[in-house]
C-alpha cells in the first residue's frame, strides 16, 4: 500500500500543479549588490563544498523525492547519475517503503550503484522515530543504500490532511537524540515545504544534528498533492482540508533567516521552490551553506538523466555568475556579501526580530 502511495505521488508531483498558490518563496524580495568591477575571471570562482565526508563541485544537493515501488527505480538512476556527473550529492525520498518490503530496496540501491563516491543521504519520517526499532530502522536505511548521512524528514502537515496520515508528534525531539547518538553516521533533518521555524531550530540546536533543510513554502506543496490524493480516492472531506492549507508554512527565504539568525553553527540546506542559480545564491547571501532542488527535475528525472543533468548544470552555472557579480570567489564570501531586503520578508524580519546578516 504504502509502495503504490508512493507512485501515486510521484505521478500527482509530475502531472499536476502542485506548487504553492499564492505564497511564493519571497527570495525577490531579496537584492544581491552588483559589482561592476569584480576583479576576479570566472575560473576564480570555486564553489567546491564538503558535505558528510564528501567533497562536491557545488553546494547543491538534489532534494528528496522518490523509492519505495520498482516503477521508480529509473528515475533514481536518472537523478543519481546526473548528480554523479556534475559533482552534487542526492538525498533519496523516504526508505518506509523498503523497510516494511524488502522487495523495495532496488528502487532506492540503485542510487549507492551509480557510484562509490556520490554523497547519498539516507531518509526516514519523524514518525518512524517513534517507533520501539527506531535505531534499528535508521541502521537499515543507512545500510540499505551505504548513504553518507541520514536524513530524518518532518511533515506534520502532509500527515495531518493525507487520509490515514500518522497523527502522533509526541516524543520526536527526545527519540531524534537518541537516534543521533546511536548511529555512527550523521543525522540531518529537514522540512518537506513549510520551512522550519528559529523555535523549531532552537530545538534541534539541542541535538547533535549535522545540518537542517529548511524546505520553505515557494515550490511544493504537499497540501496540493494530498488535496489531489484525496481527490482521486474519493475522499472530499479530506480534499477540501487540504486545499485550505494549501499555502500553510514558512516561506523559504524567510525560513533561511529564522535558522541563519539564530546563530548555532548547524550547516543550512536552502529548498522549496529553488528555480534557478539566483534563487540559490540569494539563499547563500541569506546564511545557507547549500541548496536543495526537488520538483524543478522531476520532469526532467522521467526523460534521462542528461536532461537533469543539462538542467542543474545550467543553475550552477547561473550561481557561478552571480557570485562573480558580486564580486565573490566563494560560498563563504557569498555568505557574507552586502544585500537588500525589502518587501514582506523585512517585514518579517522586523516583526521576528531576526538579525540578517547584512554583509561587509
Ligand atoms: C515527488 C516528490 C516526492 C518527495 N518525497 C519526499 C520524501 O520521500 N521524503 C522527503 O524528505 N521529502 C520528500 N519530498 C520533499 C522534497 O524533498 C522537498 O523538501 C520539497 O519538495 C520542496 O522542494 P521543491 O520545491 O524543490 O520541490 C518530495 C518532493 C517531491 C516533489
């Protein structure tokens, strides 16, 4: 069941719009200072990052998506090889599926064949944290695909409008300790398209996580796909739920600066709604170490993996030159390079009490 779920929504992802309706992800509000002189050439520019133990050519990771039915083994493979190609790493979509069936860990091994050196990133849902195996879970999927790091994703919100969605959240924070102390790889956590809050960050701050997605509102909407889900299965009570809470979350900008602002050294991951090479230099400028793109190539992950490929490649390189235009070498000068914010997101700022940083 939970392996057709999983087909389903990656179906509902590929044919139906899914992104948020009327909240976008309010990196416009958001001015990168052009530099007429850079006083760099475009080699200069070196994007190279460490994540988990692996290096990458760009800070860019390709967000979880898919696993978990024989129907989506192909385009793991698409994505795991064009992210092989271009030096990025990939988090795969969560392994419940293949835990529950073993019949279902080929859809995601694929992934580890492609190549020793790809930075995999394991997943499972904050619910499987409660269960009594919790350690013995997360064992299993890091071994299931040799991955580098887990990622544990939380989605009160999915669950909570998807017909049979897990509704129990109690014990997620004390479980999530003692998962990172057990295993021997490290543990990430991250959003799936409401954004993590500076509260929420404070949280994991507690734990000894080595990195947290925000995955804001601006791109998918995991609301719109249940809305759809219960659509098709005739569930209308469910459905209307959903399209109620259809923007519900924490634009990505304003995500990134609620967990830049506070500070805790944990590595930021920027997603939802990331399009193009500015959207994630904006999101570096705001405080993130790397990126996160998931929905923008899953057309593409259908086609082949050059089409992924051709289409990430074109965002770094859009990254590339507007860290140049900036006058920047690297993601650590990126970080720090002056900017403008205006519109909602300094209102929120304001409102929040968020310290941007504002750059040299
Ligand atoms: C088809 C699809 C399947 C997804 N499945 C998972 C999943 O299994 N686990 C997870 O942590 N996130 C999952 N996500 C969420 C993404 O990793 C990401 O956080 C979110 O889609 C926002 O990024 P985007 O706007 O670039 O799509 C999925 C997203 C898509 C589009």
């Amino acid at each position: 069941m939970i392996s057709d779920r999983k087909l389903s929504h990656l179906e509902i992802c590929r044919d139906r719009n899914v992104g948020s309706r009327g909240k976008p992800t309010h990196l416009a509000d958001v001015e990168l200072i052009h530099c007429a002189m850079p006083e760099l050439n475009i080699d200069d520019v070196k994007l190279s990052a460490n994540l988990f133990g692996k290096s990458l050519r760009a800070p860019v990771l390709i967000s979880a998506m898919t696993g978990g039915h024989p129907a989506t083994k192909k385009v793991n493979e698409n994505l795991a090889k064009a992210a092989d190609e271009l030096g990025l790493g990939i988090c795969i979509g969560s392994q419940r599926a293949a835990i529950e069936d073993s019949r279902m860990e080929d859809s995601f091994r694929i992934v580890r064949e492609v190549s020793d050196k790809l930075l995999v990133i394991g997943n499972i849902g904050a619910a499987q944290l409660l269960d009594d195996n919790a350690v013995n879970i997360a064992e299993r999927s890091l071994a299931m695909v040799d991955a580098d790091a887990l990622a544990v994703h939380l989605n009160p919100l999915q669950e909570l409008v998807q017909p049979e969605g897990d509704t129990r959240y109690k014990g997620i924070l004390k479980n999530l300790k003692k998962i990172v102390k057990s295993l021997k790889k490290p543990v990430m956590v991250k959003e799936t398209g409401c954004g993590i809050s500076r509260e929420v960050a404070r949280s994991l701050a507690s734990t000894s996580i080595a990195a947290i997605d925000i995955s804001g509102v601006g791109g998918t909407s995991w609301a719109a796909v249940e809305h759809y889900n219960a659509q098709l299965r005739g569930d209308k009570f469910k459905s209307e739920v959903a399209d109620t809470m259809w923007d519900w979350g924490i634009p990505t900008a304003m995500a990134v600066c609620e967990v830049a602002s506070l500070g805790c050294g944990i590595p930021i991951i920027a997603s939802g709604g990331i399009n193009n090479g500015l959207d994630m230099a904006k999101c570096i400028a705001l405080g993130a170490s790397y990126v996160g793109v998931a929905r923008p190539i899953l057309l593409q992950a259908f086609e082949s993996h050059i089409a992924v490929s051709s289409k990430l490649e074109r965002m770094v390189h859009e990254l590339i030159i507007s860290t140049l235009l900036t006058g920047c070498k690297s993601v650590e000068e990126l970080q720090r390079v002056p900017k403008v914010i205006g519109g909602d997101l300094l209102n929120w700022v304001n409102q929040r009490g968020l310290a941007v940083v504002k750059g040299a």
